[in-house]
C-alpha cells in the first residue's frame, strides 16, 4: 500500500492479529511477504502457498488483509491498494478483492477464513462469495461436504474502518468468557462476530460482517478455545495470597537476616506504621470482601512505601483464601495482555510498577481496556486491582493531548480516573510517633532507621536503602559512576527493566572522561559490578543481578549472561538529575548491540527526538512493531522510495 494511503495502526493491526492466532490459536505464521507487497507480490506469494505440496485437504487456512479498500468507479468493484497502484488509474493498478478468492482456485486445502479489514471490505465480502460460487466448480458449492468459505468484513460496503478496532474486538470475543461458554468445542465464529458487534467499545459504524458458504450454515473450528482446562477447573492465573513473600512481589527489604549457609540470607520487613492512604486502600479490601470489584493505583515517588502499603492491604484477602496473580512472564505487558482476560473471582491483580502494563506502547491501551473490562463485569467479580506509579507517569498519563494530536493513553487515562491514591515522601508527626513506639517494643530496624530520618521524616525511603544509594553512586569510583549512569541513561532513554551486562560494559566506556579511562586497573568493570551489586545498609545494592532462566527470554538473554535491575531510587534520581546530559555515542552503539529489542521502539523514539535519525533508523528497523515508525520517518527525511518497502 501506498504510504500516503496508510491508515495510523495499520502495522499493529496486522501484528495484533498474528500473534492472536499463533500464541492464543495455535496457528502458525507463514507469510513472508513483509508490509507493503505489490499487486504481484500478493499474487505470486498466495499463489504458491496454495499450490505447495505441504497443504492438506483437513488445513485451516485463514487469510488476513489489511490496508486501505475502495469501492472502484463505473464498475462498483470492490479493490486494494498495494504499493504500485497508481491514483491516477487505479481501475487498472489495483488489486481486485475477488482474485484472493480466484487465487485459491485448486488449492489441496478446503477451508478458509478470509478477513477483510479494510473500509467498504463488506462489499469485497460479498464479491468473495460471487466469485467463489461462479468460478470454484464445486469446490465450496453448496452441498460439498467438508468445504468451507467464510469471509468476516471490518466494515459494511459503504462504511470506513478504524486500524486496530477489528484486531481489539475479535480478540475480545476469543477470550470472552460469554463466546467461548464452557464447552471444549471450538469457538462458534457466528457467536464471535455477534460478540463483536455487541461490544460496548465498537463504534456505531464500525459494523463487523460475515458471510458463510457452506453446506453447514455454520464455520468449521477455525477459533479453538483457548486454556479450556485451565477455566474448567476454575483455576485462573495466580496463586493463593499466602504462598507470595513480599520480596516476590518486590517490596524492598529493610534489611537481611544472615544465614549460615554463605550469600543467602532472609529478608526482613521493619514494623508497620499505617497512615491516610493505607485506610482508604483497607476500605477498599473491605469493599472486595464484600464482592464489590475495585481498582487502587498508589503514586508517589520512590521508596515511600508504595508497594509495602498494597502487600499489607491485602492480608485480609489472604485469610479468606483469595487468589494473587503477578504477571511478569515473558514480559509484564504480554504476561497482563495474555491471562487478563482468564482472571476469576477473588484474585488479586498485582500490578507494581504500573507504567510496565498501562504504558507500553504496544499493548497499553488493550490492557487498560481488559482492565476496565475485568473490573465491570460481574460475572468475573469480585476482583482487586492493585498498582503503584511515580508521579511523573501518573501526569503523563492524566495529560490532555493538544488538538489534533493522537492521544496514546486515552483509555489509560479513563481508568486511572478517581482510582489513584496519593502517597507522601514523608511520616508525619503521627506516623512518626506510632514509628517510635514500635521502635520502642523492640523493632531494631525501626530504631536504626529513626536515628537517621526523626527530623526528616524520610522514614521509608531509609528503611529502602535511598540514602546509602545515593552515597554509593555519589561516592562510588569513576568506573562505578559510569557503569550506573549507564544504566540510569538506559532506562531514561526507554530501555527494559533489566540491563545486560555487555550493554553496562560497553555503555559505561561512554561515561568516562579519558583521564579516568586511562587510569582504569585491568579488572575495572568486575571491581565496579561487585561494588555495586553489594547489599547497602542491609538493603540490597545499586544494581540488583538477575540471571535470565524460563520461557519467553528476550534474545540479549541467550546468552546466558546475567542481566541486572537499576535501584528504583537511583532510577528515579536519574530521570530527574540526568535528564538534560547529552547520551554518549558509545551507549547509543551498545543499546543497538546489547539491548532488548522489546524496547527498540521507544529507544528508536528518544533517538528520533534528539534529532538522530540514522541511530532512530536502526532502532526501527529492528523493532517489533517499528516499521510503520520507520517508514514514517524515512517519509519525513524525503526519502519515498525507501520507505514504501517499509
């Protein structure tokens, strides 16, 4: 398709539907035609798949189409537009919709889903089936046993279609509770297509068709149902609250319990002093209990005791045996966009560090649309949904865009509204107090951490280790300094939570002066990594070492290298003292050479905003999801023809 054709999300689309079908429908992908194919590209790649020896008659075939459709002059015909259609004669340049029918003319296989998701597609749906009738001979003529067409339309003949909005809806049928009922059998695709088009969230235009041709009347199992087993047994995603530790679901240590068995040791908690937030968040809890579902994001900056408030919230919910689900395999925004739609009642959707799920800038907005899902439907409550933010994210997210600009987090945004939960920097005089008398009843941690913060009030960023790690990255050695401002750069660029070590390594070469370079002992980088990976006042180190294991590892992790996890606190003090530092050009190459390409879409962004288009480029080319940026940018350089591959 021509780029000033494009529609905004079209890219996504596509790979929304792709992973839908080959992670949730045990398809497999086989396309290589890319984004952009011409007419005969299309042609020649469907031909030959079709003809392949490897097609057998049972195959599930489905066909997805995406782009910009037209109803064509003086014919009526529906058409695409592919990469070579020329405006000025599109009749003669462009893709009849038909010939995807024509094209499977003596195919082995016998049952195919064609989707159209382009506007008018419900009249090239009905074409489908003209032409499938006429020109098939009996292969799905009415009658034949086994043969199947089936053609679903985004849009009715004379109506647009929105990119993204099909892909969100069937997505949404699939995993509906309502579609998939409780037998194994596959998914009826009239009951999807009804779900569709009942969904709340679809536009009053934006009307889903289907069109069948068959001797049934009804589609062959082209719609599995997913995790039947899993449902069946009442069983979703989590655990029971009582078999989590607080340090599982990352609430920072106030200090560590020495074992006698060498580097182990058990995490300590300090004693608990409530203050505002922790009533509202119990009135909450109570609520849940009670079968009401409800929603808590905690904000406040790091180390103020965001996380520690959410776990003794929900001690409650543990003795009456509720559920707890943490997703964070193989990524917390694929793990929440995967099982949400599985959560059960009287569970606990653990969403620390909220940005990870509701700002990614795939799968952000589908997760805070599930989220709002899960909380109104009363057939799937009472649940709790707990998160925590830093106050720079919660007001990137409430932030109106400017006119005529997209608006990324609009259902991020809706959510959020009246469900967030202020949490200050500092104990007041009460909660000090109530520090001091459980000090007194014998809480060693409480009466350390006291003798420090009484005049303060910096009682939890203490009890987290923020002053001993901010003295560890101030007082650090030069190599010190550079391998965390490495990491600090890093993520305040867009990197993942966890940094591997050849990306510290090589990035940090980039932070140092050549005075401090040259003065560099041989083993530098293993004096600095084990300096800053050493607990601090009890707490645990600058940099936190994660060794990757498990499914679903991001490809810097095949090597078996192990990846480390910045302070929250001196992430935090990064963004906020570093973000004017220019980036140097060795972090730039060691991102595109060591980094997890899960976040080379925003790293491909902070490049392109800083003027630097060949490293933004780079980040794009290889992103998941960054071609449509890349083209876009190549666009804006004035380079057409490159970006019309892209």
């Amino acid at each position: 398709m021509r780029p000033d054709w494009d529609r905004p999300g079209r890219v996504q689309a596509r790979e929304r539907i792709i992973d839908l079908f080959t992670r949730r429908l045990g398809y497999r992908h086989e396309s290589a035609l890319g984004i952009n194919p011409t007419a005969d590209q299309l042609r020649d790649h469907l031909r030959a798949f079709c003809s392949s020896a490897e097609r057998r008659e049972d195959d599930l075939v489905v066909v997805y189409v995406s782009g910009h459709g037209e109803v064509l002059d003086g014919g009526g015909k529906h058409a695409l537009m592919m990469s070579d259609t020329d405006p000025a004669d599109l009749s003669h340049t462009s893709l009849p919709t038909a010939d995807l029918v024509r094209l499977v003319r003596g195919s082995r296989f016998r049952r195919l889903l064609l989707i159209l998701d382009t506007c008018c597609s419900g009249h090239g749906a009905n074409e489908g089936v003209t032409t499938a009738l006429a020109g098939l001979g009996t292969q799905w003529a009415p009658g034949t046993a086994g043969a199947e067409l089936v053609i679903m339309s985004s849009a009715q003949p004379d109506q647009q279609a929105v990119a993204g909005v099909f892909p969100y809806l069937l997505r949404q049928a699939v995993n509906s509770v309502v579609t998939t009922g409780n037998s194994p059998d596959p998914l009826s695709v009239s009951a999807a297509v009804q779900h569709m088009n009942d969904h709340p969230g679809r536009a009053a235009y934006h009307h889903i068709g289907l069109t069948l041709l068959g001797p049934t009347g009804e589609a062959p199992g082209f719609l599995t149902v997913p995790r039947h087993g899993e449902r069946d047994a009442g069983q979703g995603p989590g655990r029971p609250i009582s078999q989590w530790s607080p340090h599982d679901l990352e609430v920072h240590p106030a200090g560590i319990t020495p074992s006698v068995e060498a580097g182990s040791g058990k995490h300590r908690l300090s004693g608990y002093v409530p203050r505002d937030h922790d009533r509202v968040l119990s009135d909450l809890v109570r609520s849940a209990g009670q079968g009401h579902s409800s929603m808590a994001v905690l904000v406040g900056s790091s180390s103020t005791g965001k996380t520690r408030a959410c776990w003794e919230a929900v001690q409650p919910l543990s003795e009456k045996g509720w559920r707890l689900w943490h997703p964070f395999d193989p990524t917390r925004a694929a793990a929440a966009l995967e099982e949400l739609h599985w959560v059960g009642p009287r569970t606990v959707v653990w969403l620390n560090e909220t940005q990870h799920y509701l700002g990614d800038p795939r799968s952000g907005e589908e997760i805070a649309a599930a989220l709002h899902t899960l909380l109104v439907d009363p057939g799937r409550g009472p649940v709790l949904v707990l998160g925590t933010l830093w106050p720079e994210y919660a007001r990137q997210y409430a932030a109106l865009p400017e006119p005529g600009t997209p608006d990324p987090h609009s259902r991020t945004r809706a959510l959020l509204a009246g469900r967030t939960l202020t949490v200050p920097d500092t104990f007041d005089t009460a909660a000090l107090a109530a520090a001091r008398g459980l000090a007194e009843a014998g809480d060693g941690l409480l009466t350390d951490a006291l003798t420090r913060t009484s005049a303060s009030g910096r009682l939890a960023q203490d009890l987290a280790g923020a002053p001993a790690l901010l003295r560890c990255y101030e007082h650090g050695t030069p190599a010190a300094r550079a391998v965390l401002e490495a990491a600090m750069d890093s993520r305040r660029l867009g990197h993942g939570p966890l940094l591997p070590y050849g990306l510290l390594a090589e990035g940090a070469e980039g932070c140092l002066t050549d005075e401090d370079w040259d003065a560099l002992a041989d083993d530098w980088l293993e004096a600095a990594m084990a300096y800053l990976t050493a607990p601090v006042t009890g707490a645990q180190g600058a940099l936190v070492r994660r060794r990757p294991r498990g499914r679903g590892l991001p490809a810097a992790a095949a090597d078996g290298l192990p990846r480390y996890r910045l302070a929250d606190y001196l992430e935090q003090h990064g963004r906020r003292t570093r973000q004017d530092e220019p980036v140097s050009a060795a972090l730039w190459q060691a991102l595109l050479v060591h980094g997890d390409e899960t976040g080379f879409l925003a790293l491909g962004e902070a490049a392109q905003n800083r003027g630097l288009f060949r490293i933004a480029a780079q980040f794009y080319a290889r992103a998941d999801g960054g071609a449509e940026n890349l083209a876009r940018l190549l666009e804006d350089c004035g380079r057409y023809e490159e970006a019309r591959p892209w």
